[in-house]
C-alpha cells in the first residue's frame, strides 16, 4: 500500500487521497466499497486512456519499434469485461470499507508484444528504447 509520502504524478496523489476520504466515509458508516482495476484493455473507442490497445497498434504499424524501457517491469492487465463483472460483484457481495483489486495475470512488456507478436506472427520486439535515446 502506499505510504502517502512522495508521488510520482499528481494522478497517483489524486488517487491516494481520494483512497483516503473514501476509507474515512465507509468508517462513517457510508456504504462505500472500494475496487481497484488493473491496466484495462479491451473492446471500446480508440482514445489516448486506451493504453494498451494504442501501443499494440503502434507497435505493429511499425511506430513503435521496441518496448519501453528495459521491458520487464511487471504490470497487471485486466479485461475491460472482467473489470466491470467485479464491480458489479463488488456491488452485490463486496462489504462496506473493504478493497478488492480487479486484476488479471501479471506480465511485462516484453511479454505482451511477443504474445501479441506471436497471434500476429510478426517478428518479437528486442529493442528497449531508452537504449535508442542514451
């Protein structure tokens, strides 16, 4: 859990305190439950959120010839489909102040072009590019 003591972006204060007043209201006797999706990926519009759909296609029309950074840092994907049924799990069977993460399988960048490399039988990506800036 985070520490609240120094954040990398005001996103990550934003959801932190959010967290907080959350935690506070359910301890009031708010009927708050809280839930925390992984990366979402899925069926949906294009738009700039879209994160993993936008580097995958990036990836393949040739714009993005590596993964970034070393490429092995773990993220935890989550199925747009997945997320919703947990929340609306959450919202029939979760209890008030508890916390749920709605997360799927763990895995790298690097895993998840060569993955996607190997469905589109393109070549896997090798490339880290902070490698290409240094």
């Amino acid at each position: 859990m985070h520490q609240g003591k120094a954040f990398c972006t005001e996103y990550e204060k934003s959801k932190f305190i959010a967290d907080r007043i959350a935690l506070q209201a359910a301890a009031e006797g708010v009927p708050i439950t809280l839930v925390y999706p992984g990366v979402m990926y899925g069926a949906g519009a294009l738009t700039t959120v879209n994160f993993v759909s936008r580097l995958l296609i990036e990836r393949f029309n040739g714009r993005l010839p590596g993964h970034i950074g070393d490429g092995y840092g773990m993220q935890s994907f989550s199925h747009v489909d997945d997320v919703v049924s947990g929340h609306i799990a959450a919202m029939e069977k979760g209890r008030v102040g508890e916390r749920y993460l709605l997360t799927g399988e763990n895995v790298s960048l690097v895993q998840m072009f060569n993955l996607a490399a190997n469905v589109k039988q393109h070549k896997a990506t090798q490339i880290p590019l902070t490698s290409l800036v240094a």
